[in-house]
C-alpha cells in the first residue's frame, strides 16, 4: 500500500479492551510509525506501552504465508474445498453437534458475525465458543442475571467525575494502563477521589488507592455481601429504587445476611483487618458517585458470577446505575470481546444479544438469515468442548486466531483431545503455535494492521480497525476464509459477501430486527443500517445504541430511565453465597498448600506472539516467573532467581522464583504468557484443572492448589 508521508490512517490498538484509537504512518522504510489518536474517546492520544510498540510487532517473522494439508503446502482453493468436504461428511455421518468452532475475542466483529452465522444458522449446532469464555463469560452471565441483557451501564466519562472508585479483581495498571492513567490524572487533580483497590496482591494498581484489602482469594461473594447488609443496617439504601425498580431484594438481603453476619466474621474470612473493611463500607455507603471496575480476578473462578452479581445487587440497592460517575463497570480483556459477545460468539447466546429459547426472536432470526436449520439448544462451552472432543464425540473443529493448548486449563487433556481429533484446521496469522502442530489443515489469516473491520471496546463504543499494510504471502482475512468454505458446503447464497463492510451491514440490520413492535433492546445499531462503503470506509467511533449516525463524540449510559431489559423491566437482585474454595479441612491442602494465582504482565499480550517480537517490549520481565513472599520461600529454601517447580495435581511447571512481599504468604503468582518451546514447562494452564462456574463456564484460573520446590 502505497501512502503520503504526511497521511495518518486511524485505526485501533491490537490488545486489552480499553479500545484505544490510534494512528499509522508508513515510512518509506515500510516501517509503521504509531502515535495516539487524539479524537477517539477512548484514549485521547495516550498510549500505553504496548500499543506504541505495535510498529515493532508487524514482523513478517514468524507469518503463517500459505494453506497445507497434512504439512504438504496447498492452495486455496484445493484446502477451502478439503474443509468444506470434511466438516459436511462428518455432519452427514455424525449429525452437526459433532463439529465446532473455537474462536477468539482477537477476531473483529465481521468474522465473529460470519462464524456464529455459518455454524448457529447453517451447520444447525450452537457448537462455537470463543476463548471470551476464559475472560468475559462470568461478566455476561452476571449482566443478564441483573440487567436481562449483557449490558455494560456505563462510559469511561463516568471516571472523570466519580468520587469512590473500587478495583477489584483487577491489575488496572498492567492491565489496562491507559484507564489507569486517566484514574491517575484523576487521583492527582482531586481531592474528593477516594480508591479503594481489593486483591490478594499488592500489584501496581495500589500506588494510586488510598486502601487496599488483601482479601483472601474467592472471598469475593462475602465482602460485597456484608458490603450489602451494611448498606441496609446503616439506611444506606435506596428504597424508592429498591421498591419500583428491582424485584429480589428480600432474598438476596437474606442471602447477604446469613453471609456476613458481622465485621469481626468478615475480617476472619477475608483475613484484612476490621478497620479497612469498615473504611471501605462507610465510603461506599457515603458516595453517591462510586464505580465498582472488576475483570478477571471476579470473573476467573467456580463462583464468577456470583461475584459479579454481588457487585452488581450493591449497585442496584443504592440507585447506583446508570448516572454520571457510578455503576458497575466490567472492563473486559480483548480487543474485541464484547464484539463477538455481539454476535453470538458464546456458545449459549445467539447473534444480536437475541437469545435461545425465545421462539419469537429465533423466526426473526431465521427469517433474517433464510434458513431452516438454526441452532435450537446451546452448544458447548469452551472446557466442556474439549472434553467432549477428549471423549470423541466431537470429529471436526476449526480454530481460529487462539491457541487453546497453552489458555484452556488443564493442557495435557487439551492436548489429548486435539490429538483425538480425527480433523483439525487452524486459521491463524503465526506459523508454529502450541496448537499448530496439531492442525491437519492450516490456513494462513491476515493479522493486525492487514485486516479491516470493526472492534467494540469495554464502554460499547465500536471503532473501525483499517488495513495499513499488504499481507505476506497469501493470508486472507477470516471472514473471507469461512465465507468460501460456506460456499463450498452449498450456503453460497447467504456468505456472499464482497467485502467486510457488508458484513457489518448485514449485522447492524440484525439489530433492528422487530423495532417496530418496539422490542426494548439494548444493542441496536438502526443509525448505522444505510452505510455505504464510503460511510463504512470512514466510520468514527459509534457508541451503541446507535439510533443515528453519531458525528460527534456521544457518551451514554443506559439504564438512566431505570427500565431494564428484563420481562419486568426491573432490575434483578440475585441471591448469592460465598463459597470458599479451599478450607483448613481440604486434605489436598497438605501435599498442595499455596494457591497459585496467574494473570497478565505490563508489557506482554497473552501468549507473545505478537509482543514477544518487540525487544522494548521483552525489556521489561525477560522471563516467565513466579511471585513467591520470602516467607514461604524460607523453609524451602528457595532464592531469588533459583529455577523451582510448581507442582499440582494437574501438572507442572519450571520457572524461576521471585521473592517479594508483594504476595501474601501462602499465594503465589505466575503470568499467562510464555509458550512456544516453553508450553510444556512454563505454561501455568498445565496445573490449572477443569472446574469452571457452573453458571458461566468460565474456568477458574486464579486459584490453583499446588506445592513448589527448588528444581
Ligand atoms: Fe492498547 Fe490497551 Fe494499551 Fe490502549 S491500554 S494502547 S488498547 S494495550
């Protein structure tokens, strides 16, 4: 692609789900030089350092450059044909429930869009899930338990005015640092912010909070339980909003109640001590305009929902959604989580936020798509895929743009399972992942800064992602991929799409499906049903809904009329328990007594293939480590830097210990990142076992029992 000197082309950043808008230049190097885009809502033109390094991360190094089958280089169309041919024999021998897709929270909206269509409306299985389910699913399972829709209520604006922000569950600073920032730009310009950061670690999000509860892990559910029954005992609630606007109150007051009964039972469980815990009740209770931001340390866990759900009944009981500067505020961890949460790219939802089991919404749908053959039952969840695949049930699966051998828990089975696998595609960007190697055909995917469409960031702002560079050899984006196997497998009329932006079309007008009997629904994108490519080519940020075309920056929240999307229209209090996972009595707790925590760090993107070409990037921890405090190193006799192994009952690890109090005694942490050559040592999803919330299907990936040695 050949460009000015002085054009910049806004795009989005490849990473988390702050969604920051930035800006390329081509040099006449052919180098990409970025910078931040000043316009985009997200961001303002900061960066973190992750996104001004993506010019050091479009290496053709590595590229996946052509399709093959059985490790023999094809073409496109002898493999688009070889897959097509493959997944319809196995549907005509096994029934469509023994295929699936596994996708990826990395996909833009318009491949997402594609997928759930070809396999939910075509294939006839619910058989796609995403690797979103390791990261949002809880999230999702708790917005339609409390809200009847997976609605986030809020905008990053709302930080700018809050007055009580709690972290929890959340390294904000590593995580998702240009939210951090603008928290930070907040704490020092105001003296009526107060911060209050709740995790088991003392990780860099605590240099701005003004009190830290190191809770014990999976307490979760008690402390904003007994934040609840201290709401109501000290007449901190909103009975007016409680009385007409939510239903549920009474029992998950109960349930709170009989939860905490009192701050001295509270400070045990958590292990902090009453004063903190006091001092968070009492500025929750007090602060009209608190925030309550959570992500993966809520969501990561057997009880993730209950979690976000007890988060979610304190903001209900206090009026708390929906107005400037307070609610509940998922911030989710990909690029493009919530777009394929959009489209359907969870197993158990269908496209448009429209549901299964709603026998209205599915005719609209299968009016909408032609088709007779729409998916009517959930399909599986990520964990119970692969152990439906380990069992031989499922005989074709296709992966696309993850690399579920070093991120779904218990790896060896994953690997197993693959294995198992009588047929197995991977589309990706990179050559040789953990998974590759199991792949009986390869397709080679454009990868950021080739492909073009669109992405949806944690406050529901969608953004254009443009292409910026040609591809090496032959990758295609993946909407085009599994539009020509759908062709292939006699669905031409349905994937003939010529071009991303007609995709996305198609989709916004599934949004509006049934406006006119006023179906109430959170996701609608009417304002952007009549773009052409022009419009497309050159969308601004548009945060849904969208009922016209927004020209200026809009930020909205919903649930301001206090109607909500349940059959009620009220808001829905659910009544949860905490549910410790570990006790004194568990007897494992003697062969395996520390839990082991596992999480992101700054400068790295999920397994590295992208950010571990970035040397700056590389600069900061150079490798894979575990966080140990000395008093747990001591009578093991375990040194800073000494090479030790994590055991579980699961598996095991090698890495090298680093000694810090940032830990409490008895947990230790280990970043998700290093594969490759390392996946079989230093891979942390070798000691993580299959439990996952029974709600959600999310694995729980933070709390880990297992025993470490010095190797
Ligand atoms: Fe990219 Fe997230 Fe950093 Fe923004 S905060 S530049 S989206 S990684």
């Amino acid at each position: 692609m050949t460009q000015s000197k002085d054009l910049w082309t806004k795009s989005t950043c490849a990473y988390c789900g702050v969604g920051c808008g930035i800006e390329a230049q081509i040099q006449a190097s052919g180098e990409l030089t970025i910078r931040g885009d000043k316009s985009h809502p997200a961001n303002y033109g900061d960066l973190c350092s992750k996104g001004l390094a993506l010019g050091e991360t479009v290496t053709h190094e590595g590229r996946l450059l052509h399709p093959s089958i059985d490790g023999e280089q094809s073409d496109w169309a002898t493999s688009l044909q070889h897959v097509a041919d493959t997944f319809s024999q196995t549907i005509a021998e096994h029934g469509p429930d023994s295929v699936a897709f596994y996708v990826s929270g990395q996909l833009l909206t318009e491949d997402y869009y594609v997928a759930n269509k070809l396999m939910k409306g075509f294939i006839g299985s619910g058989n796609i899930d995403t690797n979103s389910r390791l990261c949002m699913s809880s999230t999702v399972a708790g917005h339609k338990r409390g809200f009847g829709s997976d609605t986030v209520p809020g905008c990053y604006e709302d930080l700018d005015t809050a007055e009580l922000v709690v972290i929890t569950g959340s390294n904000l600073a590593w995580c998702h640092p240009v939210l951090f920032q603008r928290l930070k730009k907040q704490k020092t310009q105001r003296d009526n912010l107060f911060i209050v950061v709740i995790d088991p670690r003392e990780t860099d999000t605590c240099s701005i909070a003004d009190l830290h509860l190191a809770i014990q892990p999976e307490t979760d559910v008690a402390l904003f339980n007994g934040l609840l029954s201290y709401l109501v005992a000290h007449n901190k609630i909103d009975k007016d909003y409680i009385d007409n606007y939510s239903e549920g109150f009474e029992a998950a007051l109960n349930s709170a109640q009989q939860d905490a009964q009192c701050i001295q039972v509270l400070a045990e469980t958590l292990q902090v001590n009453e004063q903190k815990i006091a001092l968070f009740f009492k500025h929750f209770a007090e602060t009209e305009k608190a925030i309550t931001i959570f992500s993966q340390g809520v969501n990561q866990s057997t009880q993730g929902s209950n979690k976000v759900n007890s988060i979610i009944n304190c903001h209900i009981a206090t009026g708390r959604i929906g107005k400037p500067g307070m609610g509940p505020f998922s911030v989710t961890g990909q690029p493009n989580a919530m777009g394929g949460r959009e489209v359907g790219g969870l197993a158990n939802t269908l496209a448009a936020h429209m549901e299964f089991g709603d026998e209205h919404a599915n005719q609209l749908i299968s009016d909408f798509w032609r088709t007779d053959t729409l998916a009517t039952q959930p399909g599986l969840k990520a964990v119970d895929l692969f152990d439906a695949m380990h069992q031989g049930k499922i005989k074709a699966i296709w992966i696309m743009a993850t690399n579920p051998v070093v991120s779904i828990p218990n790896s060896n089975k994953v690997r197993e399972a693959l294995e198992k696998c009588p047929f197995v595609v991977v589309s990706d960007c990179i050559a040789e992942t953990a998974t590759t190697e199991y792949a009986n055909v390869l397709l080679p995917a454009q990868g950021w800064s080739e492909k073009s469409g669109t992405v949806t960031n944690s406050e529901r702002r969608i953004s254009r992602q443009r292409r910026l560079l040609s591809s090496p050899g032959v990758a295609k984006p993946d909407w085009w991929i599994m539009s020509e196997v759908a062709k292939r497998m006699g669905f031409a009329e349905a994937f003939n799409f010529l071009h991303e932006g007609e995709v996305f079309s198609e989709f916004a007008k599934m949004t509006t499906l049934d406006n006119e009997n006023g179906l109430n629904r959170d996701l609608n994108l009417i304002g952007l049903t009549q773009l052409d490519a022009k419009g497309y080519s050159q969308l601004t940020p548009q945060q849904w809904p969208v009922t016209e075309l927004q020209t200026e920056v809009v930020q909205q929240r919903l649930f301001a009329d206090k109607q909500f999307f349940t059959t009620s229209k009220k808001a829905q209090f659910v009544a949860v328990s905490s549910t410790p996972i570990v006790n004194s009595s568990t007897p494992s707790l003697i062969k395996y007594p520390l839990i082991v925590n596992s999480g992101r760090i700054r400068d790295q993107w999920h397994t590295m293939t992208r950010t571990g070409l970035s040397s700056r990037l590389a600069a900061h921890i150079t490798e894979p480590f575990v966080a140990i405090h000395p008093d747990d190193a001591a009578p093991l006799s375990i040194e800073d830097n000494n090479l030790v192994a994590i055991n579980s009952p699961q598996g095991a690890m090698l890495v090298r210990a680093l000694l810090t109090k940032q830990q409490k005694v008895g947990q230790i942490f280990t970043p998700i990142h290093w594969n490759r050559q390392t996946a079989k040592t230093a891979n942390v999803c070798n000691l993580v076992n299959d439990d996952n919330d029974p709600v959600s299907g999310q694995p729980a990936l933070k709390s880990t029992q297992a025993n470490i040695k010095k190797w």
